[in-house]
C-alpha cells in the first residue's frame, strides 16, 4: 500500500514538472555577432533558441525601408534564393542563415525573431557589413584643356566600402602644382596653371579593400610659342651644306616658317625645311642650306606662331675657311671635285716630266 502511494507521487511529480517546463517561455540565448564580409564571400549568422518547441516558430528576416524580408520560419527556408540556406543545430536549438556568393545589397540588418502572442515577441539583431573595393564613377573629370594662367579643377569620385580614400599623383611622380608628390582629397585645384603643369594625373581609389582603382586625367594647356635654338651662330665653307635649327614648344602646334632678310624661304634647290614632331607640343624645325654661296651668308630668323601668340629667334650663317661636319662628312662639292681633277692632272704632268729628264 505504501509502494502505491509512493509510485503516485512520482508520477504526479513527473508530470508537473513536464507540465512546467512545457509552459516555460522561449528565450533567445545567443545571436551572432556583427560582421563584416568581402563581396562574393561566405557568410553564417547564428540565433539560438531554448524552450520555443513547434509551438513558437523561430523567424529570420532581413530589415529594409519598405519593412521585413522573412528568409524562413522554423526550419523552412521561405525566401527562395538560391544563395541562401537554413542549416539547424538541434543539439544547441540553434538556426543558422548562411549566404553564398554575399552581395553588397545583402548588407543591412538581420533579425531573429520569436512570436509569443499578437502584441508580444522576442527579438535578436545582428548587422552585416558587406566590404567592397573602391570603384570610381563616372563623374569622374577625364580631360581637361585649357589656356595658360587660368585656374583649373579636376574631380575624382569613388564609392566602397568602406568609405575610399582619393590620392593624386602626377606620371612619372613629378611634382604636383600643389606642393609634393602626393595630395589627398576629392578635388585637386590649380590656381594659376603654367604649360609645365601638363600632362596626365592619376586619381587613385583606396579602401583596404581589392586592388582599388585608378583613372587617367589628361590635363592640357595652351600657350604661345617658346623657341630655343641649339646654336646660334652656325660657320661653314662656300659650296658646302649646312643645317640652320630651332626648337619649338607650342599647343596647339604653331605654324612655323623661316626667313632671310625678310623673305620667307622654301624649298627650292638651295633650301630645304624640315618640321619634325618630338611630341603634341614640341617640333624640331631645320633648314637646309645646300651648295652654299657668298649671298647665302648671314642671318635667319626662325619664327612659330599659335592662336596664342608667336616667338622668334635667329641663327647666324658665318663663312668659315673648312668644311663642317655635319652635314659635309664625306661630300665632295662639283667645285672642290673639279679642282682636285686639276690638281690631279697637273701632279701627273710633273711626274711626267721629271721621269723624262731623270732618265737623259
């Protein structure tokens, strides 16, 4: 009797208890914590429930403007996506949202979210951040052409996460107009540009994240005429060739022509111009006297003029008692030819008669 009365009791008290825990309410014992994650990465978050049973359904979502987007419901995954995937741990009660392939739309928040009654609920949130390398945009400037002394900006714009960081350096890491090598910022101004301020830019984009991303800005400038000539006064023998040569630096490219005692030269059977560009600003201009006479001797004046403007310089042609070379090396003119034929002939006609009274 006694053995009946204590097997009722056990089983009285194992049944409250069952009933107690039963009427236990859920909790959310764990959420993963905030992460960060590469574009085209792999990414887990974790909510791990204790007590919700098939009663409370335990519910992923992600948030945006227009409200919640539910990826699953228990164990079920509702948004079909194939990047997504629920994975469940009945050990720990955990519920595990995995995205593949992580895109930078899926960055936002994340939540998981227990329904108790229609005005109660539980909820965990945890935030991904989607890290992605700098990409500059194409408001970016791109060219720039422009007259001497007037103030130019050029603009680089870049997004990412997270936010890039912009830095300017000029080819061949000369130095900017600014001061140093180097400048960090959107917008690089010049107030005043100079033509050696030509030439092209990088804009560099950078994060931490990738490689970041670079663009080319071409800034040009258009100025007047500068001439530099490599010799100014230039000698050379009657009946030789001589080469007359300036240095031109203009944008855009000037016209250029040459003139002697106010004649514009050129090319006839004494003189040749030849214009050859180095570069979109510079042109090597060389005039050609060929079989020089007494009259050729004396000044040249090389003239270029732009839109911009002109500049001018002169060469002296001297006459000289020897060949220069170059041009000369190795040329012969007709009249130095025909007084060596003679030299010749008369160097034979001694020796003619030399042997003759040599051998009476």
């Amino acid at each position: 009797m006694k053995n009946l009365r204590a097997g009722c009791v056990l089983v009285a008290a194992l049944s409250y208890l069952s009933l107690c825990q039963s009427q236990r309410a859920p909790v959310i014992t764990y959420i993963a914590d905030d992460q960060e994650v590469n574009v085209g990465g792999t990414v887990e978050m974790g909510c791990s429930v204790q007590y919700a049973g098939t009663d409370y359904p335990v519910i992923w979502a992600k948030r945006n403007d227009e409200g919640l987007v539910y990826i699953s419901t228990g164990t079920s995954l509702v948004l079909k996506e194939s990047r997504f995937a629920l994975l469940y741990d009945g050990a720990s009660a955990t519920y595990i949202v995995l995205i593949k392939d992580v895109q930078s739309s899926d960055a936002g928040e994340y939540q998981c979210e227990v329904v108790l009654s229609t005005n109660n609920k539980l909820t965990a949130i945890t935030r991904l951040s989607v890290l992605q390398p700098p990409v500059i945009t194409d408001n970016t400037t791109t060219a720039i052409v422009t007259t001497e002394g007037e103030s130019v900006q050029m603009e680089c714009f870049a997004h990412g996460n997270p936010m890039p960081n912009i830095i300017w350096r000029r080819e061949n890491n000369a130095l900017l107009p600014t001061g140093g090598n180097t400048y960090n910022g959107n917008i690089l101004k010049i107030h005043s540009v100079h033509k050696e301020d030509r030439g092209t830019y990088y804009c560099f984009a950078d994060n931490g994240v990738g490689k970041g991303d670079r663009r080319n800005i071409n800034l040009e400038i258009e100025f007047s005429p500068v001439i530099t000539t490599p010799r100014k006064r230039v000698g050379q023998a009657l009946n030789h060739d001589q080469d007359l040569e300036c240095h031109v630096e203009a944008y855009p490219p000037p016209q250029i022509r040459w003139t002697k005692d106010s004649n514009i030269l050129s090319n006839t059977r004494n003189y040749k111009i030849s214009n050859f560009n180095t570069a979109d600003e510079f042109t090597d201009s060389t005039l050609r006297v060929s079989g020089i006479k007494s009259h050729q001797f004396g000044e040249y004046i090389c003239t270029a003029v732009n839109k911009l403007g002109q500049d001018e310089a002169s060469v002296e042609l001297y006459e000289q008692n020897y060949p220069a070379c170059p041009p000369s090396c190795g040329k012969i003119s007709a009249a130095t030819s025909h007084k060596l034929q003679q030299n010749f002939h008369l160097f034979i006609f001694i020796s003619f008669i030399y042997t003759i009274l040599h051998l009476r």
